[in-house]
C-alpha cells in the first residue's frame, strides 16, 4: 500500500507541480518563484509522510494546492513581505469545497492558462535557448536537476546552474506571468514551439546512453503542446502541424525497438504494433493544420510522417512524394539534415546509385564529418548497391561517433554483414 501510494504521489506531482507553481506565482508575483517551489517540494514530503498514515485524501488534487498555498503564505510572512491575494483566491484553492461539474471544468480552465503563462515566462526570448528547455521541465514538467542532466546526458551542476541563471533572469527582467499581446503573440508561440520540438526530438532520438527512446519527454512535450492548442492564442495551425507530426512519430514506438532494446529500422518494423489511436489523432490534427497561409517546417516534416503511417510497408511507401517534401523543406530551411533524408527516399524512388550521387555532395560539409548518420546512410546505400567493402569502411566510421548502445549493436550486426 505504501509503494502504491508513493506512486501516486510521484505522479501527481509528476502532472501538478507545473500547475500548482504557477498558479501560485501568479497570484504571489514571480519574484518568489524559487520560495513557490520549495513550498511545491515541502508539500510532496509532506504527502508522503502523512497519506501512508492517514489515507490519501478525497481529492489531492485540492490538497496539494491548499498545502502548498499554506506553505507559501507562511513562507512570506516570515521573510515580511506583503502578500497580496486574489479575492477567489481560496476558491480557487480549496477544491474540495466545490460542487458540481461546471466549477470543476472553470477550476481546469484557468489552472491550464496559468500554466500557458508560465509556458510563454519560461521561453521567453530574454532567457537562452538550452535554458529555456531546462526551465520548462524543472517548472512545469516537475523534472528534478538529476532527472534533466540524465535526459541531456550533462552533469548534474550544468543543469543547476542553467536553472539559476534562468530565474536569476526573470527577477532581473522583472518578467510577469501574462500572455504576450498582439504581435508578440505570434513570436512567443514560434519560441515554444522550438522549445517544445526540440524537447520532443530529445526524447524520440536520444544520442547518447543505453536507450534509443526517452518516452517521458516526448510525453512532456506533447503535454505542453496540448495546452497552447487549447487556448485561443494556441489555435494556429503551425501548433497542430506540430502536434500531429508528434502524434505521428509516437505511434511507431511500440515497433521501434525488438526485445532485446535493439533498434528496429522502418523496413523491419511490425506496422501491426503501430499505435492507430495515436496516427489518428496525428491526423485530426493535421486536417487542421491545413488551414494555414503558408506551409511551416512542421507542415511539411508531419506530411512526410503521414506518408510513412499511411504506407502498407515499406516499399510501398509513396518515395516520391517525399522525395518532394523534402525540396520544400530544404527551400525552408537548407539543413544538411533535411539533404541527407532525401538522398534516402531518392534511393528508394530511383535507386541506391541517385542516393550515393546526393550524398556525394554533402561529403564536404564539416557537420556531416561528424554525423554517424551519414556514414550510417552511405553503408546502408553502398551494400544495396552491392558494394559490401564500401559499405563496411563506411559502417565503420559511424561506430566511431555513434553514442547510444541500440545504434551500435545496429551498426555492429551491419558491420558484420557486409564483412563475410
């Protein structure tokens, strides 16, 4: 019992710190973030002191807000300072006193724009990029430094003291927990949308460590995006393209690693275990991404998704056509990366020979020098061409950068094949 409810109790907070930190910043001011927090942690200590005793309440939900709150209060108070509520304040807080479904759904309402607003605070332009990440999952993600360094394979005292300088930012920028107006709207959300797509492709291509796949922060990201697209700031159709391209990639999860945690390619995956309910919803929001002026990155990288989820296998997969979203998103963005996938689908819509003559010419770039994928793509090409001792220099010299251990055990059996 007390293994169950320690669960729980990491999951709520898993789920409700976010909520329950911004929540109480907006109505205490940013400037006491960091006491908010430590409020936020006491009160996780103190439900796993006293639920294994007492039971788990009614509604936790409501106590961990109520007690964080009280923490808070108590908290300012000591250190004199003027504490200023809101007249619904304690309505808001005290959940348990609430009666009826309506007030339930307004209470989840204003607690997701909160937390929109912290969103917007913790990728604002004033605070680094790999901060911005960092801060996202500390505060709303209720990832601990430990958790975070793990994820981005730094030590512990990088990622705290990123965490410091972020909130050290925000005191001295005097940022307020608000949606951005107008034309600053329009910036912010293109900010957390880069947050968020980097977060997410963290997470579904780790590069360094024992899994190739860290589903929480694919997870997380997908959270976060979900909120944004909820509210009426949110509803842009670049924010479902997002959301559909993520939806799309996670529903080959199941089908990505064997059972021995080693990596599967696209040709070799069951598509039976792909998860539908998630395709489908990558679709519904790819319908309303379509109502855009103008075609975005994550437009077109969810259209290439949806050709793969629509595919019976993979060669019968519409190469072609993307093979042409690939020339759009290079007239996008000309990414080295972008140019190394279309030599792919080339060589799979004309042959291995049109792929090898594309990646000929990425051979010079120094960002593909160090890319074990390059060197991963030529050996996959120079075998199909049946040129095996190509292939195995070239698989060769993608084990000398590749860091995930799925990846080399891949690398390694390639290896071996073109070598006999």
């Amino acid at each position: 019992m007390t293994e169950k409810i320690h669960l729980l109790v990491e999951n709520l907070f898993r789920h409700q710190a976010g909520q329950v930190t911004a929540t109480l910043s907006r109505i205490y001011g940013l400037e006491h973030l960091e006491l908010i927090e430590d409020s936020v942690q006491e009160t996780l200590l103190k439900a796993l002191q006293i639920w294994p005793i007492k039971g788990v309440p009614k509604n936790p939900g409501g106590w961990i807000y109520a007690s964080a709150k009280n923490l808070t209060v108590d908290k300012l108070r000591r250190e004199s300072s003027v504490v200023t509520r809101s007249p619904d304040f304690d309505n808001l807080l005290e959940m348990q006193s609430f009666a009826g479904e309506e007030k339930e759904i307004l209470l989840d309402a204003e607690l997701k724009d909160d937390v929109l607003k912290m969103m917007f605070v913790c990728c604002h332009p004033a605070i680094s990029r790999e901060a911005q990440v960092s801060l996202t999952l500390n505060i709303l993600g209720g990832f601990s430094v430990t958790e975070i360094a793990k994820a981005f394979f730094t030590q512990d005292t990088t990622v705290a003291q990123r965490l410091v300088r972020a909130k050290r930012k925000i005191r001295d920028e005097q940022l307020s927990l608000e949606t951005p107006k107008n034309g600053e709207l329009q910036k912010r959300v293109e900010s957390v949308l880069e947050v968020l797509y980097l977060l997410f492709n963290k997470g579904y291509n780790a590069h360094e460590g024992e899994s190739l796949i860290q589903e929480e922060l694919c997870e997380e990201a997908v959270r976060l995006l979900t909120i944004l697209s909820d509210h009426p700031g949110g509803r842009l159709p670049e924010v479902h393209a997002l959301l559909a391209l993520m939806y799309l990639q996670m529903s080959r999860f199941p089908a990505r690693l064997d059972d021995n945690g080693d990596i599967l390619l696209l040709s070799e995956q069951n598509r039976e275990l792909w998860d539908r309910a998630m395709i489908q919803r990558g679709f519904y929001h790819l319908d309303l991404a379509r109502r855009a002026d103008a075609l975005t990155e994550y437009h077109v990288q969810a259209g290439i998704a949806a050709c793969h989820a629509l595919a019976p296998s993979y060669e019968r997969t519409d190469w072609r056509t993307i093979t042409d979203y690939y020339d759009i998103l290079q007239s996008i963005n000309d990414s080295p990366v972008y140019a190394l996938n279309r030599a792919v689908a080339l060589a799979m819509s004309e042959g291995a020979d049109a792929g090898l003559d594309a990646l000929e010419g990425l051979a010079h770039l120094p960002t593909m020098r160090s890319y074990y994928l390059y060197y991963a793509t030529l050996g996959e090409l120079f075998a199909r061409a049946g040129r095996n001792s190509d292939a195995a220099a070239a698989y060769r010299q993608a084990l000398q950068t590749v860091q995930t251990e799925p990846e080399k055990n891949l690398l390694k059996k390639r290896l071996v094949q073109t070598s006999q």
